[in-house]
C-alpha cells in the first residue's frame, strides 16, 4: 500500500466508517428522542452529506463522476442518499429531480410473547418521493460500503463492516418500555414515537399491543445504576 493509499483510507474511516459506527451505538440505547428534533438526525444528515461528497473524490480520482442513472444502476442507496442531500441542499429541487427527506425518529421495541418487551433501536426513517420510506442508517451503511469498494477502501478489517446487513442487539426483556430522557443528549423533546414489532421467523414485524406501558425516565432524577441497567 502506498502512502496515498493509506491516506485515502484512513480518511475514508475517520469520515465516514467510524461516525457511521459511533451512531448506530447511540441508536441502539434507549433514549427518549423527539421524533424531528434530535441530535442523532442532524449528525445522520451530516454524515450523508459527507457520503454523498465521495462522488467529488471519484471523479478527482477517474476522471469522471457517475450521472444519476449510472449510480441508481450501481447502487440505488447511494443514489437515495444523493437525491437526500440535494434536496437539503437546495431544498426545492429543480426540473423532475426527485425530493428525499427524514421523517424522523422512532424507538423500536419487540414484545414477546410473555408481554415482556425489548428495546431494539431508535430508527432514523426517510422518505423517497418516488421509492418510498427507507432506514437512513442502513442506506448510508450501503451507499459507504458501495463507494470504498469502487474507491478501493477496504473495510472488511473493521467491526460492523465485513457484514452483508446491518446488525442490532436487542436490550434485555423488561416488564415495560423505558426510555432515558437526557438533556444532555436532546435539549427538545415535544413527542415520542414508538413501533412495536414481533419477532417473525427472525424478522421484525410491525404490530399492535393492547397493553403497551412507556416509562420515560429522567437521568438527571434516576440512579446511574438504574440507567446503566437499561443500557446493557
């Protein structure tokens, strides 16, 4: 490997790989997030704009960079993802040029057949006018997996990347759903979205429970062992 080439690699790790890693962590503890205004969709939507500028560093590197139809060919996510930062770029787009947005942010939970529940994730959802409703987390996972390999980024080394899908390690059974509210980590929080799942032959399956108890707990009011329990 020449030093250019452990240069261009390890940018590509420290820009995009690791924040990728350091928030699909956070997403996986239980805090109570607004489902609009909450720090993990800002950082999810900086990180895609930093996905997205790799097509600058392709055509530096090729000479050419990919039009829309040669990267929806080749990856549709990272095509998604260009379509999600013009948009929030420009706002409203120009011509037939299709519009991408979040939604917002939703804790995911399974109940299980003894009503216990589990806390899986807060999801990060957007929108595609044309496609439909995707997991952020996981296009972008996609779209950066796409460009290292066309860069020449090998990450099959590290944790998290030599996967062919994204993985999620659901908390321990708890006899309700309890969230930790931090001000720390969300300063404003007007609403809590929360879907319930079943596990289906290993897949998660959207559902209902008549009896769904939510506790959101304060961390500044809670003990740390409290909070430390939910987050094992």
């Amino acid at each position: 490997m020449t030093e250019e080439e452990r240069y261009k690699a390890l940018d590509f790790i420290v820009s995009i790989a690791k924040p990728w890693d350091g928030l699909h962590a956070f997403l996986q503890l239980p805090y109570a997030l607004d489902s609009k205004f909450s720090d993990p969709i800002i950082q999810a939507r900086a990180l895609a704009i930093t996905v997205q500028h790799q097509t600058d560093y392709d055509k530096i590197e090729r000479g050419n960079s990919l039009n829309d139809e040669a990267l929806a060919s080749l990856s549709p996510a990272a095509m998604r993802i260009r379509d999600l930062c013009n948009t929030i770029k420009h706002i409203k787009r120009l011509g037939k040029k299709p519009h991408a947005w979040v939604n917002g942010i939703s804790a995911e939970v399974i109940v299980n057949d003894d009503n216990t529940f589990q806390f899986l994730r807060n999801k990060i959802e957007y929108e595609h006018e044309i496609e439909g409703i995707f997991d952020l987390m996981n296009d972008l996972y996609l779209a950066s997996k796409f460009w290292a390999n066309r860069r020449g980024v090998d990450l099959s080394h590290l944790v998290n990347w030599n996967q062919t899908e994204v993985s999620v390690t659901a908390k321990a059974p708890q006899d309700n759903i309890y969230l930790v509210s931090d001000p720390n980590v969300s300063i404003f929080q007007t609403s809590q979205n929360l879907r319930i799942n079943t596990l289906v032959k290993g897949k998660l399956v959207k559902t209902s429970h008549p009896n769904v108890s939510i506790a959101i707990l304060d961390r500044t009011k809670t003990d740390d062992e409290i909070i430390q329990g939910l987050f094992q």
